[in-house]
C-alpha cells in the first residue's frame, strides 16, 4: 500500500496499462471526460461521455452522480439551445437536490433555470425564478446577489416588452447603490430607467 493512487485527473484517457483503470470507477471517470469535453465545447462528444456516465449513476442507485451528470447534460443541452432537453435535465437535477436538502445546488440550478426560460421566452417563469433567487438574497443580505438578480430581472422585462417594470428594477438597483454610497453607479442606473420610461 506505499504506491500513492494516481490523481485522477492525470490519467490519459487511453491508458495501456489496464491494471490502473481497474482502481478507478469507469462511471466516475466517463463524468469526468465528460465534463472536459463540455468544457472545450466539444458538445457532441461531451453529451456522449455524460450519458453514458448518467446511466451508470442510474444503474448503481447513486443519487448525487445522476444529479451531477443530469446538470452537465443541462449545461450541454443549453449551450446547444436545446432549451427543452435543457430544462428536463436540470429539472431532474432539481429534484434529486431538494431531497437531498443541498441549498447551494438548488441556487445554481435556479440560475441556470432562468436561462432556459429565457431561451424559450417564458418570461414569467424567468420572473418568478428571480423573485425565489430574490427572497433568498435578501434573507440572506447579500446586497451583491440583490443586485445582479435585479440586474437580470431588468433585462427579461426588456425584452417581455415591459419597460415600466424594467424601469423599476433599475430605480431600486439605484437605491442600493445609494445606500451604500455609490453615487456615480446609482446615477447610472437612474438613468437606465429614466430613458426606458422615455422610450416607452
């Protein structure tokens, strides 16, 4: 037991020597490539290598692999605006993650949840995502979090075509930053919905 098991990550995915990859879980390491190819865009072979490794999650019960795997498929789904396949997958995620009762998961799915409604112009399902994301913020006072939500309401109030709304996001924005003393950043703001009320 002295030989010290090789990182994961620094297996060649083509390995010769076979006595290695029989320490390591071929699911685990399929996620693994998987998630690689996502991330130099290869999207093709990345919804490859994910499926797959979704399927051994599925075949050995584990719960948490089949919610890892069902997000990077969403995140691969939406780079290809396959919003549809998008949201199934990071619905499947969602639910895996609520029962499991893991906050910060549920945070990043809703994010990216946003995102696909805004794909497929569900505008009020994008709203009352950010409103969820919203309430929790400010429970939490996270002026930042508050702020970049906003943010993103704003925009999906431009393009709904509801100016006074997008319009008001920009005015508490601008509060925000008054209070803490951004004077110049709240101007700016203010000035976002002053010309979106003049465009109206």
């Amino acid at each position: 037991m002295s030989d010290p098991i090789q990182n994961i990550n620094n297996i060649a995915p083509m390995a010769e020597d076979n006595t290695n990859s029989e320490k390591l879980d071929p699911v685990q390491e399929e996620y693994i490539e998987g998630k690689a190819l996502l991330e130099k865009n290869e999207l093709g072979l990345a919804a490859v290598a994910l499926h797959n490794a979704l399927l051994g999650f599925e075949e050995h019960n584990n719960k948490e692999g089949v919610a890892n795997a069902s997000n990077q498929l969403g995140h691969v789904c939406l780079q290809k605006e396959d919003y549809d396949k998008a949201l199934v997958h990071y619905q499947r995620a969602e639910e895996i993650v609520s029962e499991m009762d893991d906050p910060m998961s549920i945070l990043a799915l809703s994010k990216q949840l946003i995102l696909v409604y805004i794909g497929t112009e569900q505008y009020k399902q994008a709203i009352a995502r950010c409103l969820d994301l919203l309430d929790l913020y400010q429970a939490n006072n996270n002026p930042k979090g508050t702020v970049e939500i906003m943010e993103q309401m704003a925009e999906i109030f431009v393009k709904s075509e509801d100016k006074s709304s997008a319009a008001d996001a920009y005015r508490t924005i601008a509060s925000i930053h008054k209070n803490f003393k951004h004077e110049k950043i709240a101007a700016e703001f203010l000035e976002k919905a002053k010309k979106l009320e003049e465009g109206a």
